[in-house]
C-alpha cells in the first residue's frame, strides 16, 4: 500500500485502523449502560462535585480507568461543557480500545 508514492508505514496503520475504530464506535455507540458503570460514574460525579473519592473512585480492578475519566470531564467542565460522566467513560474505554487495535495492527505489520 502506498500514499503519493511513499510506502504506508505500520505506524501510519496503526493510527489510520485505531482513528478508524474510534469512528466507528462514535458512530455506533448506545446509551445501554450496566450497573458497574453508572457505579463508577456516579462516584466520579461526586468526586468532581466536591465530595470527596470512594472506594469506588480508585477501584482495585479500575486503578487508573476512573481517575482518567474524572480528569477528562473534570476538563471538559472548565471549558464550559457539562458531558454526561457515563458518556466520558464510554469515550476514554472506546479511545484506549482504539489505542489497542493500532498497536496490535503495529505490531502485526513489522
């Protein structure tokens, strides 16, 4: 595979098949959450809402997942936004997901 002539390289795969399946679950996404996730979003709620961190917030199985998530919303609340936690999770899971698929492809194509 080539563009303009110059050999495709597996990192430009990599990030071409990752920002696809990024699309892809932005185009396909639902709002049928489970029980873990409204758990863990409504405990980075209060985090950010001045409540303090639960258990729930630096969760074993979860350690870095639900303080990403509350970064992200934390930062999309200072500029002005006001997104559903639930829907920053399901975003930063779908965007490490994309991360994963580009350097399983990476590594495939070396």
């Amino acid at each position: 595979m080539t563009t303009r002539g110059r050999p495709i390289t597996p990192a430009q795969e990599a990030v071409t098949a990752g920002a696809v399946s990024f699309a892809v679950y932005l185009l396909t996404r639902t709002r049928d959450f489970g029980g873990d996730d409204t758990v863990f979003a409504t405990a980075v709620d209060a985090l950010l809402g001045g409540k303090g961190a639960s258990m729930e917030v630096v969760h074993p199985h979860h350690p870095v997942y639900n303080l990403l998530v509350a970064a992200v919303t934390g930062v999309l609340r200072l500029v002005g936004l006001r997104p559903l936690v639930l829907d920053v999770g399901a975003g930063v899971a779908a965007l490490a997901a994309a991360g994963a698929t580009g350097v399983v492809v990476w590594l495939l194509r070396r």
